[in-house]
C-alpha cells in the first residue's frame, strides 16, 4: 500500500474525529500564554520533532516552552555515545520527570503538552501527574491503539492517557508504521511524525486565532522574503526577548534568606 495514501487516511482521521480536542488544547494554550504564561511542550526519542514544530520556528509565536531532554532525544550517532539505547533507556526511568521539574516554578496559568506515541514513557507520565498535582492543565498526544494494545509499563499501572485533562489522538496504528510489502513480514513507514506536526499547527493555528481575538498575539516570527529583513529582524527580536521574560518566569528562584 502507498504511504503516500495511508498518511491521508491518517490526517483524515484526525481531522474527521480529533477537531474538538485540538480546540480545547488550543483554549489551554492561549489562556496560558495570554496570561503572559507559558504552555510548556515535552517529548522523547522522535517525539521531540512534534516538539520543535511549535516554537521556535517560521509562522510561530513565544509561549511555548520546549521542556526537551537532550539526553533522551539526541540519539542521531546511533551507536556509541549518545546513542539510541541510552536515550530509549533514560526515557523509561521513574524519577527523572522530577528531576526535570525541579528547574521550575510549577503553577497557573501554565500549562503542559505532551507527546508520547505510545504512552508508555515514564517522563512523560511523571511529567503529566506532576504538572496537574502543581494544578496545569495537561494536554496529551499519543496513539488510542497504542493505549489498547499492551498492558501499562509503569508503576502506577498508568499511561499517559489516563493521567492528563485532553487526549488527541494521533490515529496512528499499533507499532507506528503504515506500510505492509509482500515478503516483508515487518511494517514500514512510521507516521506518527507527520500526525504530530499537523496536530500542534492545527492547535498553533487556533490558538493564535484565540489570541489575536483578544489582542494577545505574540510576535509571529516570519521570513524576509514575506515582510522584509528590517521587519522580519524586528519580529524574531521582540519573540525573542518576549520568549526571555516568560522563561525567566518560570523558572525555579532562590528563596529569599530572612
């Protein structure tokens, strides 16, 4: 079967049956970043591109946070250091979402997002439980065949799913890859990247609509070649700067000594 096909009948699926779940995780994320918040976006291995497709990027905005582990998604040398089985090791650790969060301030109006094809992955269950512990709202992207298809790996007995206020679902199937060749007895062609990225600029999309209602749009970063370099320069640097003073917001202080 041609992927090219399988993966329209996978942003059909979204399309046709998640719409009402990206525009709640869109309501989460424009009360956060209207507020002049953050929604703070977290994923491991490949689920970091879902990530980095919401900021910083051309045709986005400040206010999302990527909460992103190097030591679970740098893995591109495969073999050796930093490789592909320390990152698939880290990312199932209990207790390194604690670690994680203590860098941070946790409380409203934040929020979190979460990207986890299989649910599975403890730093993205403990990120969850403790961001919605500190009172955020926490949005869930994963895959409802995934939920279905083995039993919970965590100690809670929980998968991400259970354990955060929205789930969108990618509509990907069981084992991520879309294609089946004759002689082959293993699917190929992963596509929860592509479902990902369309969720989170489906979501990107409708919360600067939310925002731009209520005149709270951040500065959008765009190219030259759209609006001109001196405008262009003018955006990324206010975004920047913008983007500075929410994360200095949130991020863990010293307390002060009496």
């Amino acid at each position: 079967m041609n992927w090219m096909k399988r993966a329209h009948e996978v942003l059909e699926a979204i399309e046709g049956t998640q719409t009402d779940n990206i525009a709640a995780a869109a309501a989460i994320a424009a009360d956060s970043i209207g507020a002049g918040s953050v929604m703070f976006a977290s994923g491991t291995g490949h689920s970091r591109i879902a990530v980095e497709e919401l900021f910083p990027r051309y045709g986005s905005f400040p206010g999302f946070y990527p909460l992103v582990e190097l030591s679970t998604t740098f893995h591109t040398q495969v073999v050796g250091n930093n490789g592909q089985r320390q990152a698939m090791f880290l990312e199932k650790v209990e207790g390194l979402a604690a670690a994680i969060l203590a860098n941070f301030e946790l409380a409203p109006p934040q929020s979190m997002i979460l990207f986890s094809a299989s649910g599975q992955n403890a730093v993205a269950i403990e990120l969850a439980t403790i961001a919605r512990e500190a009172g955020l709202p926490v949005v869930g992207v994963t895959s409802l065949a995934e939920y279905g298809a083995s039993a919970a790996r965590h100690s809670s007995g929980k998968k991400l799913a259970d354990v955060v206020d929205v789930v969108i679902d990618l509509c990907t199937p069981v084992g991520d890859s879309l294609v089946t060749l004759d002689g082959l007895d293993t699917p190929i062609g992963p596509g929860t990247t592509l479902a990902g990225t369309a969720i989170v600029n489906a979501m990107k999309i409708e919360t600067a609509r939310l925002l731009l209602e209520r005149g709270q749009l951040p500065s959008v970063l765009t190219s030259a070649a759209v609006i001109g370099a001196e405008r262009s320069h003018e955006l990324f640097e206010d975004a920047y700067l913008d983007q500075a003073e929410r994360s200095a917001a949130v991020l863990r202080k010293r307390r002060s000594r009496s």
